[in-house]
C-alpha cells in the first residue's frame, strides 16, 4: 500500500520533482525580478541618473541566475524512478523554501543596503 501511495499524487499521476523545482525556479525568477524593479531599482534611482538603476537590474538579475540554476541541478540529474520517489519530498521542500527565501528576501534586503548607502 505505500509503495502505490508513494507513486500516486492527489490527481493520479506521479510528481516529478525535476519539473517542480525547474517550475519554482522560473517562478521565483520572476516574482525576483519584479521585487527588483519594484524596490531596488526605485531605491537606486534616487540616487543616481537614469541609467544606473536599469544597469543595477541588469546586474542583480544576472547574479541570481547561477543561484537559482544551482537549485535546480541538484533535481535535474534524478532517474525517471527517483524523480517519482516521495521519499524526496523532504529534500524537496527545504529547497524550493530556500529558494524562495532567496528570491523574497535579496530584494529587501539589497534595498534596504542601498537605502542606507545613499
């Protein structure tokens, strides 16, 4: 009965915990970039001309993506058996929390040290 119940999701089709992260990966992204020009980018363009702030997103864009791509090496290299196993489940949620804790979290913060900076 575990052995089904390990392969078998709500819906009845098994979670392949390769596409979840490389999903939470685009995802968090995203939400990422939008905190970046929502908060840095308005904290830096107090202080500077019109074009640094822009460059300053694209900076700190290019800075997260080896972060993130790094998150999700660690699931792409899975068998087609393992990326079923829930035995993963674990693993799985202190990486995508982490993950998420970086792409919420670094825009506050780099605002907040820009703030104080400028």
């Amino acid at each position: 009965m575990r052995e089904l119940a390990k392969h078998q999701s709500v819906a009845g089709k098994t979670r392949d915990w390769r596409k979840a992260m490389s999903d939470h990966v685009a995802y968090a992204l995203v939400i990422y970039t939008i905190l970046q020009i929502f908060l840095t980018v308005k904290a830096l363009g107090e202080g500077f001309s019109s074009l640094m702030p822009y460059f300053a997103l694209v900076v700190l864009v290019a800075a997260i993506i080896p972060l993130c791509r790094w998150f999700e090496k660690r699931w792409s290299h899975l068998s087609d058996e393992q990326a079923a196993d829930e035995d993963y489940a674990a693993a799985f949620r202190r990486d995508t929390i982490g993950l998420w804790a970086l792409a919420l979290c670094l825009p506050v913060a780099l605002t907040a040290l820009f703030k104080t900076i400028f």
